[in-house]
C-alpha cells in the first residue's frame, strides 16, 4: 500500500508539472513533455523502442534533433543518432529517462534543458524596482551592462577586494555572507599567526584607529560611506535582500583608513575632492 502510495503521489506531482510545460528543479529548467535521446544505431525510429515502452508514456512524436544536418562526416552521422522524443504521459521526464535506458538502443538519455537568455538576479530593490529612488539605485549596474556580464561569471569567492575608506559594518545582512576572513589568523589569540606584521586581523585592519592608532578592528560604526561602497563593490547578490552588486560572489577586505575621531572632517574633505 505505501508503495501505491508513493507511485500516486510522483503522478498527481508529475501532472502538476506537466500542465506547467516547464519543470524547475533548483536553479535548472526543463520541459515537461520531451525528452532527448542518442541511439546506439544510426537511422532510429519508434520501431526501435519497445511498443510496450512507447505505450506506457505515450510517446506522440519523434524528430531528429539537428534535421538540418547534410553532409555525411562521422560527426554528422552521430549528431544523426540523436532524437527528441514528445510524450503524452504525466510521468516527470526525469523516470522516463531512467526507463528508457533499459532500452538496448538507447546510448544515453537526457531531459531537453532550457537556459536563460540573460540572468536576473531576485535581489528586492533589482527585482522589484518600485520607485524612481530605486531604479537610480541600480542605474549604474544598466549603464556597465552588469546582467551580460553575469551571464559569463558571477565572481569567485577567491578574488578579494580591499575596501579603502572609512571601515565595512561586517554585520550587514546583504554582506555578511561576502566578508572574507582571513583563514591564516586566529581570532582573537593576539598572535600574528601568518606571519604579516599585523594581529588578529580577521576582517582586515584599521590604520586609523580611534585617534591615529592603529588596530585590528575595522568596523565602520557610521555605515554612511565604507559600507555604501562595499555593498556596490560585491553586496550578496541573488539573495532575495537588498541590492544586487558588480562583485556578486568577490569577497570584502576591510581597510579602514580614516582616524574616528576626526572622521566627519575627513570624509568632508574627500567628498569635496570628488
């Protein structure tokens, strides 16, 4: 009976997606009423299916997937073996690929893939774009053509930007996940374990400090400026919060470089220059 079950329940789900046309499976998409096929001999056809096989998922239709090919090179001939097969049945194309292998002609078997043309991070303010103030928000990403780029890379986590200014509030939801940390240091033990000149700099380092003296806590306490700037240089994008940012996956250095008690003088001055 718990058997039964279970068979009932992937077919009231494989309806479901079926009606759909398309299935989502994490981050991958496919359709629900095809699959792709490589036969082991040339010239396949449905005769070369079982008719017990074709019958059970109603397979309505077959095509060569690459008709357009002529010429008769070894290649040609094996992008000739590959098919696409259309079925009736409410089966998730994912079992019938694992039935069809059976199959003494089938070479391989694979879901027919469908690809996003450009990627749209779900980011709040990217996805959503509510108000004027947003879209200005995100100008600058439209004007670098960012989503193209994110098409070819989404970052790495091994590439490290140092943010030069006024500290990074590590804590920051849309952050936190980029912040790197430095895997040679111990936190905490007041030893400079790798060996750079610099203690317990887990997140980076403050050369300015409180009053001109450095340490190694370079938390920005006024979010106003270093923390702006880190969140467009590789904010957690694709996260469902906040922005979306150039850096995507890239990690956060904190270099604090501006002395606190000093701070608003300074960063004056700098937005003058600018």
């Amino acid at each position: 009976m718990k058997f039964k079950a279970v068979i009932f329940w992937l077919v009231i789900v494989s309806i479901n997606l079926a009606q759909s046309k398309i299935i989502q499976d994490g981050d991958t998409y496919y359709f629900a009423d095809r699959i792709i096929v490589k036969y082991k001999n040339s010239q396949p056809s449905l005769g070369k299916i079982s008719n017990q096989f074709a019958n059970k998922f109603g397979i309505t239709e077959e095509t060569e997937t690459y008709s357009n090919i002529k010429d008769e090179s070894t290649e040609s001939n094996e992008l000739k073996k590959i098919h696409t097969l259309k079925f009736s049945s409410p089966f998730n194309p994912i079992y019938i690929i694992k039935e069809i292998k059976k199959q003494k002609n089938i070479e391989w078997a694979e879901p027919h893939y469908l690809y996003e043309l450009t990627f749209d991070p779900n980011d709040q303010v990217y996805d959503t774009l509510v108000t004027y103030e947003d879209s200005l928000k995100m100008m600058h990403l439209k004007v670098i053509n960012a989503k193209q780029a994110w098409d070819i890379n989404q970052g790495s986590e091994d590439v490290i930007i140092a943010i030069v200014d006024t500290g990074i509030d590590w804590l920051h939801e849309d952050l936190a996940d980029n912040i790197w940390n430095n895997p040679g240091e111990i936190d905490n033990n007041g030893i400079d374990d790798d060996g750079n000149g610099y203690i317990d700099d887990i997140r980076g380092w403050d050369f300015g400090g409180l009053s001109g003296t450095p340490d190694n806590n370079p938390n920005e306490d006024r979010a106003d400026h270093g923390t702006h700037v880190a969140g467009l240089a590789s904010a957690v994008t694709n996260n469902g919060i906040g922005i979306a940012s150039i850096g995507f996956n890239t990690k956060l250095m904190a270099v604090k470089t501006s002395i606190d008690n000093i701070r608003n003088r300074w960063y004056c001055s700098y937005c003058i220059r600018l």
